[in-house]
C-alpha cells in the first residue's frame, strides 16, 4: 500500500507541475494575443500616415515642377 500511495503523490505533485505550466503558457499566450493586435493597429495608424506623405510629396513635386518650367 505504501508503494502505491508513494506513487500517487508523486503523480498529483508532476500533475500539479503540469497545471501550473499550462496556466503560465496559457496567461503569456494571452499577453502575447493582446498585444500583437496592439500592434498591427499601430502599423495600420503608421501606414495611413505613410500614405497621406506619398500624396503630400506628389503635391509638391508636381508645383516644383510647375515653378521651375514656368
């Protein structure tokens, strides 16, 4: 008997270890979910701006070119 209840305890403590892996990963999977949308929002804020600089220097180019041929 004491055999098997050695084991089982030896059992409920890797289980136990188990647990509190699987929770960890679980949480920093949850972090990592979180901020990764944190950041495609902010390469879509930065993509927007990149854009809105195209049309600003194709503005400009354009009146360059029109001061200098004029």
């Amino acid at each position: 008997m004491t055999k098997k209840d050695k084991i089982t305890q030896v059992s409920e403590r890797i289980g136990r270890a188990l647990g509190k892996a699987d929770k960890q990963a679980h949480l920093h999977a949850r972090k990592l979910t979180a901020a990764s949308k944190v950041t495609k929002e902010e390469l879509q804020e930065i993509a927007k701006h990149v854009d809105a600089l195209k049309k600003q220097l194709a503005k400009t180019t354009q009146r360059l070119k029109k001061a200098l041929t004029a």
